[in-house]
C-alpha cells in the first residue's frame, strides 16, 4: 500500500511539474514576440519617418543610397561581434547554401528597400501605409506553397478582413501615382519573397539572429551598391548633395542605427512568430505612423478611411489570436512528446 501510495504521489508531481513547465514556456513565448513586436514597431516607425524627412526636408533624394547603411552597419556590428567572440557562428554557409537561400534574400532585400524608400518620392506616407496592408494575404499564399504554413479557415478570414479595411480604406484616395503604384507592387512581391526565404534560414535552416545578420547583410549590401551605381551615383558624387551629410552627419548616422535595429528585430520576430505575424503587426504599426502622419506633416484622412482602419485592426486581432493559440499549442505537443519519450526510456534521462 505505500508503495502504490508514493507511486501516486510520484505520478502527480511529474504532472505538476511538467503543466509548469508547459506554463512557463508559453509564457516565455509570450514575453519574447511581444518584445520583439514592440521593438520592431517602434524602430521601423521612427526609420520610416526619418527617411521621410531627410528625403523631404534635409533636401537628401537618393533612397537606394539611404537603404544601404542599414545592411552596412549591421554587417559591421555583427562581424565585431564574432571576431571578438560574443557570437559564435554554428552554422557553415557552403556555396549551395548562399545560392539557394541567401542570394535571393539579397536580391529580395535589396528590391524591397529600394522601392520602399522611392516610394516617398511620389506617393504620402499615410497613403503608402494603407496600401502596405494589402501584402498579408501576399505572404500566406507565398508560406502555404512553400509548405511553411498551413492555411485554415480563421487565419484566412483575419487576413482578408485586414485587406478589405484596406480596400476601404484605399477607395477614396486622391493622390495615385502611376509611377508610386508600381514601385508599390514591386516592393510588396518582393517583400513577401524576403518573408518566405528568411522564414525558411531561420526556422528550417535555424540560424541565429547575428548569424543570419552576419551571412545576409553582405549581400543586401551588394545589391543596393548595384543600385546606387546604375539610379544614383552620378547625382550622389554632386557637392551639394554629398556634402549635405558632411554638414549634418546625426540624421544619417541615426539612420545607420536604426537600420541595423530594424533589420535585428525583423529576424526576431519572423524566428519567433512568423512572417506573416510579422506582415499582420506591421499593418497596426502603421496606423500609429498615419496618426503622426497627420498630426506632423499635414496628410489628411477621411471619415471612410478611419473605417477602414478599424476592419484592418479587427482582421489583424482574429489572425493574431488564432496563430498565436497554434504555436502555444505546437510548443505545449513538443513538451507532451519530450516528456513521453522520457518516461518510455526512448531518450537518455540525465
């Protein structure tokens, strides 16, 4: 009888201990994707607004010159990190690697921040942040043919609830651009391309985030300089433009910074939660952005499109409380299976 009775006893601490394990990992994962998400959204907010204003107002004009410091100076803090041992890079990048998977981020990066900042030459930031909430649904389509995400029918409705706030949003938009709404499309194809590669390095591939800055940002480099040699070194190499940056070097160090802080927190948030969470975040950060947008530098927004914005915020909290239930769900599995692998001796218990 008392060895039933320990056996019992036993049996519920191990259940005790392991629902507290469960509880503490969700937890965790809950604390690390908001830390991540806040970050994210306060660093590529302020980016976004001090391109505009260098742009604009520093009489600065060359956006594909402006793109690549971010890659630069996180390339330069990340190999200072691993020459003075902080970071210690786990993976090998053979040459099939860097073909099949960081090319193409390169290529993709480089698009997608040179068309991002052009777009201000032509279209205003409040109109440019609206028509980003059509990329979502860009980025589930990509996941799901590439197998890294399954589509169901609650994120599906999130994700078309957010475009058609959108779409109500967009309807009654004056300033279109011919030329604003290619470079639109373009940086949006080429964005939810970013997404889907860096999902696969950093999930199935599972680098770490100074480890896929280290490796990456060298080749978005490469393909933004290809950028600024053939739009704008000719224009660059003009004393009043150049020494622009030697007259008042803090915006354009500031924007160094922020490059790498937003190029940082973007790797940790597709790691963590995905990159259509990471899509679908962005589309609540930029409400925050038309709001300043308003207020700062004089954009106007109509009854209609305030309705739009809050579709877009429902759709983007139906997505978010649906994938965030799947991945506490999956986490909670990974921890049932561990345990069960332990108790039947199929795993070595230290």
């Amino acid at each position: 009888m008392r060895g039933a009775h320990t056996t019992a006893t036993d049996s519920e601490q191990s259940t005790r201990a392991r629902k507290k394990r469960r509880d503490d990992a969700t937890w965790a994962y809950c604390a690390k994707s908001v830390t991540y998400l806040v970050a994210w959204s306060l660093v590529s907010g302020l980016i976004i607004l001090l391109n505009n204003w260098i742009m604009h107002y520093d009489g600065f004009p060359f956006p594909i010159t402006l793109s690549a410091t971010g890659p630069l100076c996180s390339w330069a803090i990340a190999a200072l990190l691993v020459l003075s041992g902080h970071t210690r890079l786990e993976r090998r990048v053979t040459f099939r690697t860097w073909v099949l998977h960081i090319f193409p981020i390169g290529v993709f990066t480089a698009i997608t921040y040179a068309a991002g900042n052009e777009l201000y030459m032509f279209l205003s930031v409040s109109f440019i942040q609206m028509m980003k909430s059509l990329s979502p649904i860009v980025v589930l389509f990509l996941l799901v043919v590439f197998r890294l995400d399954v589509i169901t029918y609650p994120k599906l409705g999130g994700v078309l609830l957010m475009t058609v706030g959108m779409v109500i949003a967009c309807y009654t938009e004056p300033a279109f651009s011919g030329k604003g709404i290619a470079l639109m499309v373009l940086g949006e194809a080429a964005e939810a391309m970013r997404m889907v590669f860096f999902q696969h390095l950093l999930g199935a591939q599972q680098f770490g985030l100074i480890e896929g800055l280290f490796y990456t940002c060298p080749a978005n480099f490469f393909f933004l300089c290809i950028g600024i040699a053939v739009f704008e070194e000719r224009s660059l190499k003009e004393k009043v433009h150049y020494s622009r940056v030697l007259d008042n070097p803090l915006p354009y160090i500031a924007i160094s910074l922020l490059g790498f802080l937003v190029i940082l927190s973007t790797l940790g948030v597709i790691q963590v939660c995905g990159s259509l969470t990471f899509k679908a975040a962005g589309q609540v950060r930029n409400i925050g952005i038309i709001l300043i947008s308003v207020a700062c530098l004089g954009d106007h927004v109509t009854g209609q499109q305030a309705v739009g914005y809050a579709v877009n915020v429902a759709g983007f909290a139906v997505y978010q409380v649906v994938k965030t239930r799947e991945d506490v769900r999956a986490l909670q599995r990974g921890f049932a299976d561990k345990n069960d692998e332990k108790q039947f001796g199929l795993i070595e218990v230290p």
